[in-house]
C-alpha cells in the first residue's frame, strides 16, 4: 500500500510542476514574468483553442449564475400610485413586471432598488430562491446609491452570496448581471466588463453588461458567481429615483458595490433614509480667478443659513479647490445630507477669505417628487 | 496477488494521478475542471492586461473652464493627441485634458481636419506622457474584439476614462457627413462596443496595444443619442494620412479629384469629369472605365468613395483606368480639395457683451473658431509651433542612424546602373565634420564634388568651378551626398536652410513627411521622411529628396538600404526618380563601405588632381 | 520492481505538459467568431420594400433553401409594389411573399435564383442562457449592395415565451422567444441571423417591440423551431390551438376596496354570505395576491383574472391576511 501512495503523491507533484496552467494559480500580478509568459501563450491559441476557451467561458457563465441564484429573490409589488407621468427615456410607464433583489443577511434582509418602488406600492412581497413567497417591509432607504432594504420575518437560514472586495475589482473583468423583471422565474443573464470605478460620487462601480429594470436590485456578478455589486440606475445629473433608466441597455450601466459596504447596511437595518447632499446656490466660474462665482442663494437653505450672498465665491470644500462646475457638482455629490462641510469662502463685502462650517440639507421636498422624472435628453 | 489484478489496479491509479495532476486545495465545479476555469481565468487576465497597458495614453478632454466632454489619445510621448474636429468644436483652441494619473493637463489645438472629423492638440505639462501607437486599420477584420475608452456622458471624477468591450461589426463602412463637406466618416471602422456621446475622439484599441481607430460617431434614432449597438470610428491608416498635415498646424481639405465614378453594367465608369482638372488632363476622359485606385482593386463606385474619403488634399492619388478604346493607363495626379463653407463672422454686440466678463469669454472663444475656419486650407497657421515639430522628428531621425557622434569618414563605393546595365561608378567620402566627396565616372568621365565646409566645388576634366548651394544641389551626384551628409551635421538640413513641414504626402509607396527646407536666397528643397517602418511601427527614416514638389525637372533622389557604416547608418542604395510616378532613372548601388579614423585632409579641397 | 510504472507516470506528465506547451506555440490569431460570420454571409440578404411613414421600409433577410427561400419578419415594409432582395454579392432580385404570418411577425419570400449556401432550420432548441451569439443585420442598412451585414456578439439572456408589444396598436406576441443581449433592436435589423460560433442558426432577429414588464426593447430571436413550423406550415402557426370557449362572467362573492381607483391593491372590504369566497373563508382585510398563479398587482388584474376564469372549476389564491401568506383552493361561480 505505501508504494502506491507513493506513486500517487509523485505523480500529483509532477503533474502539478508540469501543467502550465496549473502555475497560473500561484502567480501574484507582481510576477510580471510570469504574467507575461499568460499573455504569450493566450495570444498564441490557435483558433480552435481561443473557441474552446470561450465555450468554457460560457459554461463559466451559467456556472456562475448558478451559484448566486439561490440568493436572487423576485420582488412583487401590489397597488401604487398609477402610471408614472410623462416618459423616462422612451419609457412611457414603468412596467407592470416583477423586479429582482438580492438576500444580504441570513436573518431575512433583502437589498434591492429604490426604481422598483417607483410606484409606491403599499404592499411588498418577495419570492425566495426555495420558491417560498413572504411578505416584505421597507426598512431603510438610500437615495443617493438608488438602494433600498427590505426585511422578512421569521427565518435564520437564508443563503447570501459571496461578495468580492471593492479592491479587487479590476477593469475588464468579466461582469454578468441576472435579474427577474421578464418575468420567468429563472433569471435572464448579460455579460460584458468592468468598465470602471469611482463613479456618480465615488459610489458605483461601472458595467457594460446590459443594465436595466429587469434586473435593476439583482446582482452583478464575476466570473466566479461571486457578487461584484447591486444593480441600479444612475445619472451623475440627478438624483431622482428614476434618473439613469435613459441610459438603459446603452453600455453604460451601474452598480453599488457591497463587500465593504458594512457600516451601510447597519445604517439602513436602522432604519435611516440617507439622502443627498444640496447646498442651494446657483453660480458658474469665476470669470476673473479661482473659485466658483455665486449668483444666486436659495431661501432656507444651508448657503443661506451662512449668509451666503451673490458676488461671493467659493473657494473650496475641505480643503479641495472648486474652479469649475463640474468639480463642484462631483464633490458635492460624495456627501450625504446630514453631513457637514469645511468650505472657503471669499466674501464679496469684506473682500477677504472665510473657513465656515456648512451642514448639508437634502434637496427640498417637492409635492410631485414621486411622479416628478428628470427630462429626457 | 495475480499479475492482472495487479495490473488493474494500476491502471486505476495512473487515472487517479492524472486526474489529480492538476492538484489542487479547491474543488472543481461538476461543469468545469480546474484547468478549464484557469483557462477561462486566462483570457480574462489577457484582456485585463491589455487594458492596463493603453488606458494611462486616454485623454478626457474639456474646454478651459472645464466643461464639455470629449475623449482623445496620445500617439507621441511627446504629447501628441489625436481627437474629433467636433471635439474642439465645441471645446475651443485650448483647454483641459485629465489622464488615468488622475491630473488636469492643459492643451492647445494645433491642426484640424473638419472633412474627417479628426484633429491633433498638444498636451503640456510633462516630458514623456503614455502612448499608444496606430495600427494597420487594414489588418482590422470584422468579429475582431475592440475595445473603446473615453469619457462618455462625463462620467469621469478621477479621470480615469470608460472602458467598454465589443467586437468590429463591419469595415469600409461609409457614413455621409453634415454641412458642407464635414464629417464624412469613409472606409470606417464599424463597431459593438458601446460608443456614447462624450466617447467621440476617443480611441478604438486592439488587444495588441495599438490604435485601430477613433471614435466619433453612431447610429441613433429612437432612443435618441443612447447607444444602440452601432459606433464608428475613423480608420488607423486614413489617421496616417493626415497627421503631417496637422502637425504643420494646417486647417486640412480633403481630396478630390473633380471627378465622378459610377456603376455601369457592372464597371465602375467616369460619369462627370471637370475637364480642368489634373487627372483631365493627366489623361481621364468621360467613360473611362475606373480599375483601381491607390492599388486597389475598384469593384463598385462606393469602393472608391470610400478610399477617397480617407486621402487629404494634395495627395498624389494612383488610378489605373481602362480608355474605350481598351487600353489600359496609370495616371498619377495631385488631389485637390473638398471646400468648407466660410462660417459667417458673428458681429458681436459690442460693448454691452465685452463688459460682461463671462460672455467676453464666450465671444472670444466664437472669434478664435471663426478665425480657425476661415483660414486658407493649406495654409500654415503658426510657423513656429510647424518648426518645433520638423525639429523634433528631424532629432529623432539623427539619433537613430548616428547614436555616436565619434570622428572618422564613411567612404561608400558602388557602381551607378541605369536599367539594370552599369552605366559608371561612384565613391563617396562622408566626413563627420560635414565635408563632402564624392568620385563620379559616367561614360567613363569622372567629376569630383567637394565640400569643404565653406563652398561647393565640381572639377571636371580637371577644370575646379565653384557652385552655389543651388548648383550644387542640382548635380545628382552631389545632391545625394549632401543629403546623407545629414547624418553628420548638428542639426540635419540646416545646411539647406529653415525647416518646415510642409504636408502629408506619399513617398515611395510609404506615408511620409514632406518637409520644405527654405534658404535665405534660393529655392527650396523638399525632403521626405516616411513615418512607420516595414513591420508599422513609428520610425522615421529619409527617403527622398528634391528640389520640386513632385521631382519634375531635376528629378529627385531616394535612400534605401540603410546599412551601419561605423557609428552611422546610411542608405548604401540610391535612386534618381522623375515625376509623381517616381520613375527610376538611375541607381547607385554601393557594394562596398568602410569607416575610416581618418584621412588626406585633401581630400575634401578642391584642386586636387583627379587621377 | 515498480521502477517502470514511475517512469510511466512521469512520461505521462510530460507528455500532459508538453501538449499544453504545443498547444501554446501554435500560431495565431483569428477570432472565436471569425467562421461563423463568414459562413454567415453568404446566406444573408438585404430586403428593401415600402416605407410607411416613420417606420423604416428595409429589413434583413435569411436563405434557407438552395432554391431561393427567404425567410424575413413581417412588416410595412413588405406592403409596397416590390419588394427587392440583395443577395451577399450585391445581386438585386424582385421577391415574391408567399407567405406571412402576423401571430409570429414572420414573412416567407420566393426569389428566382439557386441559393447553394443556406441556413437549416432545427426543430430543437439551439443554444442556451449564457452561449455566445452573433447576430447579424443590416440595421440602419449600412450596408449597401454586396458590402457585409453587420455583425454583433452577445449571449443569449434567457429562453423564455412572454408578452409583449410595441403599441397597443400592435399585435401582442406571445411567442417563445430568445432573449439576447446584443442590441437588435434597431431598424432595419429584424429577419437577421442569430448563429452560435460553430455557425448553427439559433433563431431571426425579430421586430422591435417592448416588454410590457419592463417597459424596455426587446432584443431577442425568434426561435429556430417556430421558424421551421412556418416554413413547413405543417402545425398551426397560431398558437391558440384550443376552440375559443365562450367567456362566462364569473365571480367569487367579493367585494373589493375600490376607493383610489384601479391601481390600489386588491383588497377585500366584504364577503358576501354563502358565496364561494365564504366558503373558502376569506375574510375582509384579506389583500389577494394571486390567482392561479398570476399575480393579482391591483384591481385591474384582479378584473383580468376573472375573464380567464370558468365557473365551478377550482383555482389555487393566495391572500395576504396580517403578515400571513394563506392558500385557498376556491372555484367562482356565475355572475347573477
């Protein structure tokens, strides 16, 4: 019997120091050799290989849906309020289908997008991957990551999927969304790349795989199955609940990424409806320096609070220049209402330089806010 | 135990250790083995790789306030940017360019072509910036993958740019302009991956780390400007055919013939013909059947719309075309240029407006456009900024073929053929210290060029004249060696005179630099600098020269075969060729060459005795 | 002793590794797709016919016999005096339809010409979620005479049969359908070819319509065993095989909250006594979820339902009692 084992254990150390492929798996991207070496034999596959390669890229596909599907969930909605006015993008009402959503915590805790809850529906119930069908309540609501959290009562077991740390994602991976929104039970899949992070305030990770109600809540998954990060509209041009849908099935697509995302869903398992951030001023760039030149305060508002008047300019916002427009909008965009900001001011009647401390609003309430949709472009 | 149970049971653990091989401390899914998912993980880390090493030359452009949203490449580690004419349209003559580091630099326009859409700015700010280099858009085939990056919808905060996957749908795909004779997208590159608003002037990769395009355009119609699967770029080689044009700060037309082909059972035929037009006279007549154009194969008129669409003004275009009579001619001619419409110059409201500090800007910024496009095509717009570029590509080819600069002469031998049959021989002597001589038997005559520094000299029949630069470069034995003699002076052609680049143009079948050397009495002489070499990578190298733009009279000289000759190279294979066809007259072919530490300072004064 | 089966052990690693290093010098570089299109090709055609004003009058078309049999998607485009088919080599013939069907959106053309190089169409499913596709069309008709169709890759999304329309205008399609994510849906592209990499024809690229679930484009194939029922006509292309069955009107003893109209839940203000919902002890308050397995979202669904149902004849419903999900089996009866 040791014989044996013996030719066992040799034969597996052989293979293992022969098979090439088999030293891609101890490689570490700083063995630039061997990373070139990959390169080198992938460019070179004959035609017959690279089809392989790719039919196994598709086996991978399904293998990876697979294993997230059983914390995929389908959303239903009962009532609401009616047909949304006017068109989104085309869109001339938002569908009348289920929506998709992901079990975060073993206990019952559902993520999903706010764009599924366009409609305000009273009442939500949720489809588990057992085909079990629960009752669901709104928890917690993020709207400046398009994210809202649902809870189920009475279970401990549920699966979650595994989640891949926001530093590991790179550009080009593979990313395969999955969502319920046409309606069959079994999820319909896309696939295309990371195309990029850091977006709409730092918060989104950026896909061309096909985005869109159908599976805006669901996951957007690696190669691996594992989940990259949640699926939702996004327009850095605007906030509101429907802002992005235009860009549906463009190759622009977005998703929240969730593996470091802890101390936000604590956030939103209490119960916090998180909000973005608005200053309430109107300016354009200072013609004649640094800075952003202010036209206009909105009454009631945190520049107003300060006294901001017109002529005065803004500097900065903790400790980061603004001489433009888009700068300021974008790091405007990284705060939440509630938060506070250090920002610079030059005073148009002093004439000198001011640090001041400014708390954040959110955006002030418009009646029509659920109805109301950002224009088409 | 019997010998055959011993044999199965071996036979059962070699299936064990092959199975196991591959070993391993996670567990293979019941679809794929674990070599597969490595293989699967293998062409996804190729793709990563290939993003890595273009995404850092993406440039996200903006105007100066910072506004707008365009996307642009660098070709050149010097800064040089390709991006839409529509880009800085909008974006005006300057502004702001983010690259993946993170950081704003700033640019300026230099050239653009508005018939192409496609226009160069140069960016500021550090000596060496990442580059990508154009491809062959002609290896291009369509279900190759492409990757496209830029900043579509503004999307960028860190200036990384966006990077989306597709494949090449289609090639020579034709897609009709606006306005007047603007922004024809011909012979484009057709493509799947997501292309938005805000992607235009970005640029279209291979996996190879090349340019094979730049975007600019796509197919919308309902969804309105929303990408439905349909983008297109303007081609790596119609790219080529423009960069010197742009580079020497012009505002670029594109060619035409006056000329008009089309379908007729079956053959593409001349239908309208502007009889005062070179390729008329040339030869061209109404009816003539068109069967190939720039060397290729015309099957259809659209074919040869779209190879027109990629050729500049003042292209010297090739057709082979069939007389009624069913003779068949090669005509060579010089393009002329497809007209802008002259934008109409905006009155401002004067006084109120130039107060207001932000529409003073605004109208300033319409100003500078309106003077951009009202310039003379052809004409240009800033020397200075022309010369730095002639410098700079004159520096890069001095230190490729003299990296040394050590002391010594290049003596070349060879004999001059003409048809293939010896017509004489010639010994050139080249001096690092830019003397000159060269030996020249003709018909058994032999004239002595020499420069000594100072002044030319020809001695024939023992007779020693003085000849003025001009003479000089007239005399073909001479003029080759001046040329040459390149290689040894601190700045190359400076003894010709200031150099400018003077356009785009075709040198011995090769896109090239043409460049314009001035004197301060005389005429000028052109030099051709082709751009890639043989496998199309970016490489400059001398290959023609001469005193008239399309060597007519005197004819011109090419250099080939550039071989080490001590610390330099040089062109052991010369050629005199005529007109736009670049007909060989003759040819030197040297069969010897040696590097000498030194020698007879006599050599190189005249009065010498010939032997 | 056992030196021999070391020595065939190692042998065999080698010769693993060395196939992988073989493998690896091998040249290179065409695409995994590069076959399948240009075997594509030469069965794809360009259709041009009559425009209706705003909607686009060409479309793509496929060869699927050696005779000149094309198959296209039915349309406006097919409603003017000609209609003109280009062949991959830019050859213009007039088509004649000898067949279309408004159900499936699906048009058969005869031209007079020998068509060696065609597609066949295969009764089984070809294809599943996750397979690499190419879809191939002339949307936009960028392509002009014998210049190639355009190519797009993608993977199949899902095989599923659903609902879906344009305008209420429209014919609804009820069809199996397999959803892509390459986008099709553009003008001119319906009737192209959907293939695999090893060039089996999955389905045509079908006419743009909207899902009414997600109010989004469809991009999705239309079967290659729907089209091979239509052009061998054997079954029915209707799908609705079953005679139509007079509708009762139908009821359950229920009556709903109707106050803020017909978007609200369906929920039940009172039962009626003795009627099947009393029998099924529903009680008011109950919200109803779903009936026979279709989701009852407001009351205009619960409205639809009723149309579909027969009396007597026993569905499962689910209420919502609480935060209770309860089952009933309950069978309406006719309306008084």
């Amino acid at each position: 019997m040791p014989v044996e084992i013996l030719r066992l254990v040799v034969g597996c150390l052989f293979g293992l120091l022969v098979n090439p492929f088999a030293l891609t798996i101890a490689q570490t991207d700083s063995d630039q050799g061997k990373v070139d070496a990959v390169d080198a034999a992938v460019s070179e596959l004959s035609e017959a290989e690279l089809m392989e390669a790719m039919v196994l890229t598709s086996k991978a596909f399904r293998n990876a849906a697979r294993r997230v599907t059983p914390s995929l969930v389908t959303i239903e909605s009962y009532g609401g309020v009616s047909a949304v006015q006017g068109r989104i993008g085309g869109i001339r009402k938002q569908g009348e289908g289920n929506t998709t959503g992901i079990v975060i915590s073993s206990d019952g805790y559902i993520l999903t997008s706010t764009f599924n809850f366009i409609q305000r529906p009273p009442v939500i119930s949720v489809i588990l991957g057992s085909g079990e069908r629960h009752f669901a309540k709104l928890v917690g609501r993020d709207d400046t990551r398009k994210i809202c959290l649902l809870k189920i009562d009475g279970l401990t077991d549920l699966p979650t999927p595994e989640m891949v740390d926001e530093s590991k994602i790179k550009i080009g991976q593979w990313a395969i969304s999955l969502g319920v929104g046409y309606g069959d039970t079994s999820p319909a899949m896309s696939t295309g790349i990371i195309s990029a992070k850091n977006r709409i305030g730092g918060r989104a990770i950026q896909t061309d795989a096909n985005i869109s109600p159908a599976n805006y809540g669901g996951p957007l998954v690696d190669i691996e199955g594992r989940v990259l990060g949640i699926c939702v509209p996004m327009n850095p041009q605007s906030q509101a609940v429907g802002a992005g849908v235009e860009w549906y099935d463009s190759g622009i697509g977005f998703a929240i990424p969730l593996a470091n995302a802890k101390k936000l869903l604590d956030r939103l398992k209490a119960g916090e409806y998180i909000r973005p951030a608005f200053i309430g001023i109107q300016s354009g760039p200072n013609p004649l320096g640094d800075g952003i030149l202010i036209n206009k305060v909105n009454p009631k508002s945190p520049a107003s609070r300060l006294e901001l008047a017109e002529g005065d300019i803004l500097l900065n916002i903790n400790d980061n220049p603004v001489n433009d427009m888009l700068r300021l909008k974008q790091l405007i965009n990284r705060f939440e209402a509630g938060e506070t900001i250090r920002i610079t001011v030059k005073r148009k009647s002093t004439g000198s330089e001011e640090q001041l401390e400014m708390p954040l609003d959110p955006p002030p309430t418009n009646a029509k806010e659920p109805l109301a949709l950002p224009k088409i472009r | 135990m019997s010998k055959q149970h011993i044999g199965i049971r071996f036979v059962f653990l070699w299936l064990i250790c092959i199975l196991m091989a591959p070993c391993c401390q996670l567990m293979a899914d019941d679809d794929l083995s674990l070599e597969d998912r490595q293989r699967v993980a293998a062409i996804e880390r190729y793709r990563i790789h290939a993003i890595n090493r273009v995404i850092q030359s993406v440039v996200a452009i903006y105007d100066e306030d910072r506004q707008g949203g365009g996307s642009g490449v660098i070709i050149d580690p010097s800064g040089i940017v390709l991006t839409n004419h529509h880009v800085i349209m909008g974006a005006g003559i300057k502004g702001w360019g983010g690259l993946a580091d993170g950081k704003l630099y700033r640019w300026k326009l230099i050239g653009t072509d508005p018939g192409g859409d496609l226009a160069i700015i140069q960016l500021e700010g550090k000596s060496v910036f990442p580059a990508t280099p154009l491809g062959d858009s002609d290896k291009v085939r369509v279900g190759d993958w492409a990757l496209a990056m830029g900043n579509p919808f503004i999307l960028t905060e860190d200036q990384a740019p966006t990077v989306t996957l597709g494949i090449v749908s289609g090639v020579k795909r034709y897609q009709p302009g606006a306005g007047q004779n603007q922004l024809v997208y011909g012979n484009c590159i057709q493509v799947d991956s997501s292309i938005n608003p805000g992607n235009s002037g970005g640029p279209l990769f291979n996996f190879k780390g090349e340019v094979i395009g730049i975007n600019g355009r796509g197919s919308f119609k309902e969804r309105g400007r929303v990408n439905v699967g349909l983008g297109y770029a303007i081609s790596a080689n119609q790219i080529k055919n423009f960069i010197p044009d742009l580079l020497a700060t012009k505002l670029v037309e594109h060619a035409t013939l006056d000329a008009s082909f089309s379908d007729r059972g079956g053959k593409v035929v001349c239908s309208q013909l502007n009889r005062d037009a070179p390729v008329a006279t040339a030869g061209l007549d109404l009816g003539d059947e068109l069967l190939a154009f720039e060397g290729e194969q015309v099957k259809n008129a659209n074919q040869f719309t779209n190879l027109i669409c990629t050729l500049p003004e003042n292209w010297p275009t090739e057709l082979l075309i069939r007389k009624q009579d069913g003779t068949e001619h090669q005509i060579v001619v010089r393009t002329f240029g497809l007209p802008y419409a002259k934008p109409r110059a905006r009155g401002g409201q004067g006084g109120k407006d130039e107060k207001d500090p932000e529409k003073k800007k605004k109208l300033e910024r319409q100003r500078q456009m309106v003077a951009l496009l009202s310039a003379n095509p052809g004409d240009i717009r800033y020397p200075e900024i022309n010369r730095g570029y002639a410098r700079r590509i004159l520096e890069q080819w001095k230190e490729s073929v003299n990296g040394d600069s050590s002391a010594g002469v290049a003596k070349l031998s060879g004999e001059i053929l003409e048809g293939g049959k010896a017509l004489g021989t010639q010994e050139t002597w080249l001096a690092s210290d830019g003397r000159i001589r060269v030996n020249q038997v003709l018909d058994g005559q032999l004239v002595v060029y020499q420069y000594d520094g100072n002044s030319f000299w020809a001695t024939e029949a023992g007779e020693a004249t003085e000849l003025s630069l001009q003479e000089a470069q007239s005399r073909w034995g001479f003029e080759q060696a001046l040329m040459m003699g390149s290689v040894f002076r601190q700045k190359p052609l400076d003894i010709f005179g200031q150099v400018l680049i003077d356009g785009s143009d075709k040198a011995m079948g090769e896109n090239a630099y043409r460049f314009k050397v001035v004197p301060s009495e005389g005429d000028a002489v052109y030099c051709w600098f082709s751009m890639f070499d043989l496998r199309g990578k970016p490489k400059v190298s001398l290959v023609k020269s001469s005193l008239e733009r399309d060597c007519l009279i005197d004819g011109g000289s090419t250099f080939a075969s550039w071989t080490q000759v001590g610390p330099v190279q040089l062109p052991l294979e010369r050629q005199k060729v005529s007109g736009l066809e670049e007909n060989i007259e003759l040819q030197v072919i040297d069969s010897s060459f040696e590097w000498l530490k030194s020698v007879g300072d006599d050599l190189f004064s005249a009065n010498v005795q010939t032997k | 002793m056992f030196g021999w089966r070391i020595v065939f052990l190692i042998g065999c690693g080698v010769l693993m590794a060395g196939s992988h290093l073989a493998v690896a010098q091998q040249k290179a570089q065409p695409s995994f797709i590069d076959q399948a299109i240009s075997n594509a090709q030469p069965k794809m055609v360009k259709v041009f016919g009559a425009s209706a004003g705003k909607v686009e009058g060409f479309a793509t078309g496929i060869i699927v016999s050696k005779d000149g049999l094309i198959l296209s998607s039915q349309g406006v485009f097919l409603d003017g005096r000609q209609v003109k088919v280009v062949l991959s080599d830019g050859a213009e013939h007039i088509a004649t339809i000898l067949k279309r069907d408004r159900e499936t959106q699906l048009s058969l053309l005869k031209i007079q010409a020998t068509t060696p190089r065609f597609f066949e169409l295969s009764t089984d499913a070809v294809g599943e979620k996750g397979d690499w596709v190419i879809a191939l069309s002339n949307a936009f008709k960028v392509a002009d005479k014998d210049e190639p169709v355009s190519a797009m890759l993608g993977v199949i999304s899902l095989r599923t049969t659903m609902e879906a329309r344009l305008t209420k205008r429209d014919v609804a399609y009820r069809g199996e359908l397999v959803l892509i994510d390459a986008i099709t849906s553009n003008p001119g592209a319906s009737g192209g070819a959907v293939v695999t990499p090893n060039g089996k024809l999955v389905g045509i690229v079908g006419k743009i319509i909207n899902s009414s679930e997600t109010n989004t484009r469809l991009n999705y194939a239309v079967p290659s065993s729907v089209l091979h029922e239509f052009v061998d006509g054997k079954a029915s292309v209707t799908k609705e095989s079953q005679p139509a069955m007079e509708r009762q009107d139908v009821e359950f003893g229920v009556v709903l909250f109707k106050l803020g109209g017909r978007n609200n839940p369906a929920y039940i203000d009172r039962v009626v006594r003795g009627s099947p919902a009393a029998k099924a002890k529903l009680k008011s308050d109950d919200m109803i979820v779903s009936i026979a397995g279709e989701k009852i979202g407001n009351l205009k669904d619960y409205a639809e339902s009723l149309k579909s149902l027969r009396a007597e004849e026993e569905v499962l419903m689910i209420v919502k009692r609480g935060v209770e999900m309860v089952r009933v089996r309950i069978a309406p009866r006719l309306k008084k």
